[in-house]
C-alpha cells in the first residue's frame, strides 16, 4: 500500500535526510587508498548513532552491517571487510539510517583516489541518471517516466541498467510500495501524488545489465564481472519539482541547468 505523508511526518523525515547527508559526507571524505570498507563501516555507525539515530541496515532480513560496500563489480550489498581499498577501484556505499521512528536512505560511488577515467564516467552517468530521473518525480506523472529517463540516458552510453533492483517507496519502514524500476514507458505504472516518499536509485553497469547473487546470500554482482555505480536519495513528491530529503537544498534544476 502506497502512503502520503502529512506534513508532521515529512518534517521528520527531513530531519532524518539531513542527518545522513551529513553522515555521508564525512564517509565520502575518508575514502581513500588503503582504507577498509570495515572500517568505513564502523566509521558510518559510530556517526549516525552519535547523532541520535540507528543505522537501520545493520540487522535488518539479517544484514550484519551498518552500510553496504560494494567494490568494482558488486553491484549492491556488498559486504564490507578488512581488505584495503586500492585507487582507481570503483566503490558504492549505500546507507539507510532511522530517526525517531523515520528512515532515509541514500547512496553514493567514488573512484578510489581517482586515476581510472572509465570508472568516473560510469559514476558521472550514474550520477546524471539519477537526476534526470528526478526530475520526472512530480505530482501527476508516472513511475515508468522516471525509468525511462534512467534507461534512455544510460543506455546512450553503451551502459547496462540493472533490471533485477529497483528503488522503493519509503517512510516509516525501510522498503515500502511502489517499486521505482530504473527502466520503462513513459506514461505508465503507477501516478505520482503530493506527499509520496521514494527513493530513486540507477544501478548502472559497464556492461551487461544482469546479475546474480554470491553465496553470502547477500552481494549482488554482473554476471560479465563489469563495473557498476550505484546513486540514491530519498525524495519527497510535491505539486513542483521533487524536495531531495537527503540532499537538504539541492534542487533538480539547479543539477539540470
């Protein structure tokens, strides 16, 4: 069942946005060579907690993180551990975090240290994806108008859109209906109303656009073993454009323009 947010609920939601943006930010600064993705974990943790706040991937169906860390060709959940990032990888952390009582979720990819040009344009395309989908979040369109602005401006560049994951309704529970696929046609799915919390998030691959599942249960990796760059926020559906809940401030046509 899809919910609509009043304006109370909105409210905190913002403030749990705010609150992994933050979070996020200081992570992002500390990725570099030689830094482990369970460090980075723990680093994740110890700020959203700090703050108030639980990281809420950390046991969640199981999860035993507070963070994934998927490196090169994972695509989502990857594990973190204790092997060090090495520059020109390509890492995804995705986050979800829990204040009093509402989540936000978000995700970001770097290229480790830099130095792999292939790697920052995958990221830079990803990253495009994800606004120009947005900027088909708004109240009166549909779900498969963000898809298709994901898949049209991806599969320009020769890129694989990951069919298999999707984003997702959000609020008081981590995963909430309507899926949000990175693909589609436009003018079908389901219609956007004022109030609806989703996240949208391309998940976009060097090569192919399948994947399959590691024995962990967990790590999601392409089945050609390419690249993929993962880039998510949380967003709230007004009557204008989209209010990004974990970018406080960004706006879809400042990125756009």
């Amino acid at each position: 069942m899809i919910t609509i947010k009043n304006e109370s609920q909105i409210e905190k939601m913002r403030k749990a946005g705010a609150l992994l943006h933050e979070v996020l930010g200081l992570v992002r600064e500390a990725i570099e060579p030689g830094v482990t993705t369970h460090y980075l974990d723990q680093l994740t943790e110890r700020l959203i907690r700090e703050r108030g706040a639980i990281p809420s991937s950390k046991g969640y169906q199981g999860f035993p993180y507070s963070i994934c860390a998927s490196v090169d060709d994972q695509v989502v959940h990857g594990f973190p551990n204790k092997e060090k990032l090495r520059r020109g990888q390509l890492l995804s952390v995705d986050c979800t975090c829990i204040l009093d009582g509402w989540q936000s979720d978000s995700a970001f990819s770097v290229v480790v240290g830099g130095g792999n040009e292939k790697n920052q344009q995958l990221v830079d395309v990803t990253e495009r994806c994800f606004w120009l989908g947005a900027q088909q979040a708004v109240a009166g369109n549909h779900l498969g108008d963000i898809g298709y602005a994901v898949q049209t401006f991806a599969e320009s560049h020769g890129y694989g859109v990951i069919r298999d994951l999707c984003g997702h309704g959000i609020g008081t529970e981590m995963h909430e209906d309507p899926n949000v696929p990175n693909f589609g046609r436009p003018h079908r799915g389901v219609v956007l109303q004022p109030g609806m919390t989703i996240t949208i998030e391309p998940m976009i691959s060097m090569g192919t656009w399948k994947v399959w599942q590691e024995d962990d249960g967990w790590t999601i990796i392409t089945r050609d073993g390419s690249p993929c760059s993962h880039y998510e926020h949380t967003l709230l559906i007004t009557d204008g454009e989209p209010e990004i809940l974990s970018y406080p401030g960004m706006k879809v046509s400042e990125v756009l323009k």
